[in-house]
C-alpha cells in the first residue's frame, strides 16, 4: 500500500524506482529483482488496484483528480474512488453538521459522476483519542 499527497509527487515517486534502478545498474552493474519489478506490477491490473481516497470538499476532489491524471500517465489505473469522513452520510440533525454535509452532496455527485459510480462513501465517525499527551495546551 502506498499513501501519498494527491499531486505530481506520486510521479517522482514512482518514476525514481526505475532512476534508481538505473543508477544501481551504473554503479554496480546488479539491480534487484523487486526493484526492477516495482514500476511494472504498479501498472500491473492483475497485481495492483489503486484506490483513490477523497473528502467531499473542493479541493480534496480536485487533488485526487490531478493524483488520477498523473497516475494515468505513469500508466497506472485507478478504477475505485472512496469519499471518507463524509457528514452527508451520517444523517445528522446538527444544524451546523447537516449546512456543512449539505456542501458534500455537489463532491459526492461529481465523484459518482466521473467514476461511474465505482466509488463508496464512508461516514464521519467521533474517535476516542487515548493517549493524552497527543493534546497541545
């Protein structure tokens, strides 16, 4: 699994396993199978499904959007997208809660629509925090 920001970082990611490999090959003239491999499986259908993960905001979509076309072009596919944290799908009666997921229904649509709906929304959950010193006072 590999969890990176949605932006032309994943490329350079990707694209320096094989610089690597490259570099071994000159310097040592013996490159490592599972280095050699990485690039291939990642594109690879029948060994890699990519996943991309969103919230239902502005700028979350539109990063996993750029994170897709990148990926696209790197000759990876992404066929599943998941909207995470989403308030749309708690039901709140908030006031505030349900104005904020009334926002999220716009991103949920667009991210059905450009899937085909190949995506799933998961609801906020509250989350207990046990360790204390992770407060900041």
């Amino acid at each position: 699994m590999i969890d990176t920001a949605p932006t032309g970082h994943t490329l350079l990611l990707l694209d320096s396993t094989q610089s690597y490999n490259q570099e071994i090959k000159r310097s040592q003239g013996d490159v490592p199978d599972s280095a050699k491999k990485l690039l291939p499986r990642l594109r690879n259908k029948s060994e890699t499904e990519v996943i991309i993960v969103t919230l239902a905001e502005t700028t979350p979509v539109y990063e996993a959007l750029r994170l897709e076309t990148d990926l696209k072009r790197a000759g990876i596919a992404a066929k599943w997208w998941v909207i995470n944290s989403s308030l749309y799908r708690t039901g709140t009666t908030n006031h505030l809660l349900t104005a904020k997921a009334s926002n999220e229904i716009q991103w949920i649509n667009k991210v059905d629509a450009h899937s085909n709906g190949n995506f799933a929304v998961i609801s906020w959950r509250p989350y207990e925090i046990k360790d204390e010193s992770l407060y900041l006072l």
